[in-house]
C-alpha cells in the first residue's frame, strides 16, 4: 500500500468514524427529568447494551429504566448524577 492509498483511507476512516459518533439516538418518551447531557450518556450506555431504538426512559427509585423496541431493558443506578451501577436483560 502506497503512502496515498494509506492517508485516503485514513481518511474515509475518520470520516466514518465521525458519522458514527454523531448520530443522534432517538427517544421516544423521557420522563426522568434528568439534564440532557447525562440523558444522551445514559441513552448511548443502553444502545450500546441492545435496547434498540426508540428509547423509553423512565425514572425509578435511585436511577433509570431504559427500554425500547425489542426486549432487552437497562436499569441504570445513579448516585449525584454519575453512573453508579448498570444491568440490562
């Protein structure tokens, strides 16, 4: 592989890369009133876990609960806003 072909591909790579990181999740219903951010952190954890789009997010006790169009669910534990503890089935 020659030096141009290597920084063309690193490129589509990035390219890519950026696309992917980018994409909006979608959500269909929030109900946990929490800030944005920790909602779009908390909603990147689920997908990456199987809940598939569009996500239901919901407050319970001391965390959330994450479900959407198939049947694996996330129940996610907060403590001051931070992650505390995630089990998704």
């Amino acid at each position: 592989m020659n030096k141009k072909t290597a920084l063309l591909l690193a490129f589509a790579v990035a390219a890519f890369g950026q696309q992917a990181a980018a994409k909006e999740i979608k959500i269909q219903e929030n109900s946990a009133g929490l800030p944005a951010e920790l909602t779009e952190n908390l909603a990147g954890t689920a997908v990456s876990m199987g809940v598939k789009e569009p996500l239901v997010i919901k407050k319970s006790g001391d965390g959330v609960v994450i479900s959407g169009a198939g049947a694996t669910r996330c129940n996610i534990k907060l403590n001051d806003d931070k992650i505390a503890g995630v089990s998704c089935k």
